[in-house]
C-alpha cells in the first residue's frame, strides 16, 4: 500500500514520518482492498495545547474511509485515527460481505 505523507507548513522530520507509514501501513493487513493511504498533518492555530491535527484518507475499492483526530502530539493523533479508521474498516468489509 502507498502512504502520501503531506504537512501542512512545516516539516515534519523522519521519526515521525516513518511512525506514520507504519501505522498506516498495518491497515492494509486487515483489509486487502486498502489501495493507499493519504495523511496529512497540520497545527491548528489555537493556544492549547493539543493543536497537533491528523487526517488520513484510505482509498478503498468503492469507497474513501476518513478520520480526521486533534491531539497533543502527531503520534497520539495519529494513533487515535488509525483506531477510527479500524472500526471504519471493520463496518465496511462486513457490509460487503452482508
């Protein structure tokens, strides 16, 4: 499976990037219709302190899965919307078994 890592004005370093692809990448073991994943991180401008956001987009034959989590770090973050995503992939493989 592909992983797109894109942040939105600033960089983020290799630990973190290589964190994302392997938590994204685990994904496709659960499911073989996974084509690619798109994450994309960003701060939001806000003064607390957990303004670190993550969205990740699966491409999925037929069908986008989507979390978008706001979190402390971007590995929290990251964390929380891989599990989204986990439920996602669950509800969508039973519906096109059902």
């Amino acid at each position: 499976m592909k992983v797109s890592i894109s942040s939105v004005k600033f960089k983020a370093d290799k630990k973190l990037e290589t964190f994302i692809q392997e938590k994204v990448s685990k994904l496709s073991s659960l499911y073989d219709g996974v084509l690619a994943g798109d994450v994309t991180l960003k701060v939001s401008n806000s003064e607390k302190l957990d303004n670190k956001i993550t969205e990740i987009r699966l491409s999925v034959r037929g069908n986008d899965l989507f979390a978008k989590k706001q979190s402390n770090t971007f590995e929290e973050a990251t964390d929380t919307a891989v599990e989204a995503l986990k439920k996602q992939l669950a509800k969508h493989k039973e519906k096109i078994k059902g």
